[in-house]
C-alpha cells in the first residue's frame, strides 16, 4: 500500500511488521512516499505498481529471498536498493551486490543511518543522469564507458555492470590513472565520505574486478583506487 505524499517513492519490504511499521513511520515522518510489501511475490508486486525511486530490501523473506526480489525488480528496472542483512557476511554481501543491490545496513541498524542512506541512493541517481548529459563516450585500451547509454564492452565484448558498479566505474574512468582518494569515491558515488562505507566500496570494487579484469583497477593501500589503462 502507498502512504503519504512525497517527490520521492520508498519501497519497504519487510517480514517482521513491528520493523516494517516503524521504519515506514519513519520515512513518512522525513517527507518521503512509503509502499510496503511484507514477502518476495508482494515485493515484485508493488515494484510494478508503485514504481518506486529507492527500495529498502531484507534479505530474509517468506516466499523468496530479497536476493531474488533484487533480481527481479532489476530486471524490470534499475533501481537503487539498499539490503537490510542480519548477517555481517561477505560471501551473502557479494553476492546481494552481484544482483543489484547498491548498498547495505546490518540489523540492528539505526533509522538516522537508513534515512542517510537512501537519500544518498537518490543524490547518486540524480548524478548520474547529469553525468550521462555532460559526458561522452570514453574509449580507455579496449574498455569503453558510455554514460549515455550506460552500456560497457571490455574488448568489444559488451559487460553487465549494476547501476552502481557503472557509476563507480565511471568516477574512475573521468580520470584514468589518477590515485582517487577513498573518501573522495565515497562522496561522489555514494553522497557520503565517512568510513563506515569503506567495506562497502572495498565489495564493489572486488566485483567490478571480476566483471572488466582485475589488473584494470589498481589498489594504492591507505589511498584509493585508480583505473589503469596503459594495460
């Protein structure tokens, strides 16, 4: 079901309904526009109806997991999603971000961090269309970003990045070579700089590895990342 009034459309799936009432409670009480599914089928179900602008997902669901849920609304339509896990693991984070998820809050979690971070979600998407306006087709030894289209081939072979694995890659990309600072990474593709996000970033830089090849990202330890592309 759909509550308030707000530019901005949350969807909260959540089994456990003293959890989802009082985060949706929450989020009403910031302004945003609330749906709420309370297993995997619903979830997909108010996906489509409600056509949210961020989804707040627990992995743990009746019916199918939120790692298919995530599967499945992606497949429909990108969307920023940020995972609640019980579990601190980070096989089941690798494997949440391999199907789309953007980001994650371990339980117990605080509404102060869960409200920071889906307007974070939000800043990204709206940077990345603006990125997508100002920038253009870059050709880097064989990998080819287009923000345009949001489309990447590693030697004319074309790769399925998540939407945010693709804004990661792209705030490397604008400046091939150059060591960019952790917190700086964090800031722009994320929307925040402290170092609680740094496993977060670690994640996702394992998995765009795997996606464009592992010696195109280079590690400079205690500084950030670069890309390479005198390869």
């Amino acid at each position: 079901m759909s509550e308030g009034s707000s530019a901005h459309v949350v969807l909260v799936v959540e089994d456990e309904p003293t959890i989802r009432t009082a985060v949706a409670d929450r989020l009403r009480a910031e302004g945003f526009t609330v749906a709420t599914a309370a297993d995997g089928p619903s979830a997909v179900e108010a996906f489509t109806e409600h056509e949210p602008d961020v989804v707040l997902l627990d992995v743990m669901l009746p019916g199918f997991d939120g790692l298919e849920v995530c599967r499945r609304i992606q497949a429909l339509r990108p969307v920023p999603v940020l995972m609640l896990t019980a579990r601190d693991d980070e096989t089941d984070l690798l494997v949440g971000l391999g199907v789309g998820a953007d980001d994650y809050v371990t339980k117990p979690f605080s509404m102060r961090e869960v409200v920071a971070r889906l307007r974070a979600l939000l800043r990204r998407v709206e940077r990345a269309e603006q990125l997508a306006r100002t920038t253009g087709r870059m050709d880097l030894a064989g990998l080819v970003v287009d923000p345009g289209t949001r489309r990447v081939s590693v030697d004319d072979t074309e790769v399925h990045l998540t939407p945010l694995e693709f804004d990661l890659l792209c705030a490397l990309a604008t400046a091939p070579g150059t060591v960019r600072p952790r917190e700086e990474l964090m800031r722009e593709v994320w929307g925040w700089g402290d170092a609680s996000g740094t496993r977060t970033l670690d994640s996702h830089v394992k998995s765009l590895r795997a996606k464009i090849g592992a010696d195109r990202v280079r590690t400079v330890h205690g500084v950030g990342y670069a890309l390479e592309v005198g390869r």
